[in-house]
C-alpha cells in the first residue's frame, strides 16, 4: 500500500477507484493511440480501468472509503484482463477488456455495493464494462482502429484516485494505492 497525494484544504473531492495498469501496458496504450488520428479528438496519458466513479465526495468520508478499498483489495485474487474490442461512445474512445476469471468484475461489484450501502456511492444505470478509456472528443470520429498488442496483463493494483478538473482536462492524483492481495491456489 503507498499514498501519494494529499487532500488538504478540499471540502468535496471528485473520487473514483480503479485498477492500475502495468508500465508496459500504459507505454503501450500511449503508442498506440499516438497513431490513431483524430478530427478535433485528444489522447489520454493517463490509463486505468475504473471501477467505481464517486464523483464530489465529502473528505470526511475518505477514511472509509480506503477502508473499503483496502479490505476488497486484500481478499482480491490476482487476474487477467486483456483487450477485446475498441468501443466509442458519444464522448470517449475506449479498448473493452475480457474478464475471463471474473474476479475484476467480482471486485467492482463488491466495492460498489459496500460503497452504496455506506451512502457515497451512487451505481450508475449501466452494468460495469471493464474498459481503458484511450481518446476523448467533442464529435464521435467512428474509428475502427485495430486493438494495442497487449496481450492478457495483471493489473498492478488498485487505487483511490482524486479528480481536479482543469481546462486542458481531469489531472488525476493517486491517494492510496495497494496490491492484489491473495494470490491464486497452485
């Protein structure tokens, strides 16, 4: 477990939990999208799969909400994830991964719920897709790029991350980052 920023002097904080990506698969998601050209679009630089979204969040309820991602953490097998498709919304461009262990989307699910019942969290209407968003613009391009050469990955782990909106757009700060926990029965 490592904590990085700090939260000092916010009243509300924009939070969202997610897996962290290894190295080498965000290098190559920034190759990769470096190539796409996009009409009026603009790459993102930092990658994760979020896992919940919790949007302005009174500071007083950080304490908990660590607690909660370091519990399901800790009781998380590690996994695979890896690419399946690319996907485009009004909004975004996005690489969908497969779960084929289910345990990334037993993980969101847990958190979620417990995030729900402690009154921080609202479940948003859509069921859970785990996915790294890679492009955002302002009109839909219909891209059909072919998918980064990932491979399956592990995730590296999973963190509490703060949101600041800025003009260029979000800067994401990691709060508390921790480690998989159990590790799978050989």
């Amino acid at each position: 477990m490592s904590a990085a920023a700090t939260v000092e002097g916010d009243d509300a904080l924009r939070l969202f939990l997610a897996l962290e990506l290894p190295r080498d698969v965000s290098e190559e998601l920034a190759r990769w999208s470096e190539q796409i050209v996009l009409c009026g679009g603009r790459r993102v630089t930092t990658f994760h799969v979020t896992l919940a979204f919790l949007g302005p969040t009174p500071r007083s309820a950080l304490d908990a909400i660590l607690g909660v991602l370091r519990d399901e953490a800790a009781t998380t097998e590690s996994f695979e994830l890896e690419p399946a498709r690319y996907r485009e919304t009004r909004t975004v461009g996005m690489v969908v991964l497969a779960d084929p262990s289910g345990r990334a989307t037993d993980l969101a699910g847990r958190l979620q719920g417990r995030l729900e019942r402690s009154g921080v969290y609202v479940p948003e209407r859509r069921p859970w897709l785990p996915h790294v968003t890679v492009l955002r613009f302002r009109a839909r391009p219909k891209l059909e790029p072919p998918l980064p050469d990932l491979g399956a990955f592990a995730p590296s782990g999973v963190a509490a991350f703060l949101s600041r909106l800025r003009p260029t757009g979000a800067q994401y700060e990691v709060l508390e980052s921790c480690s998989l926990g159990k590790q799978p029965d050989a």
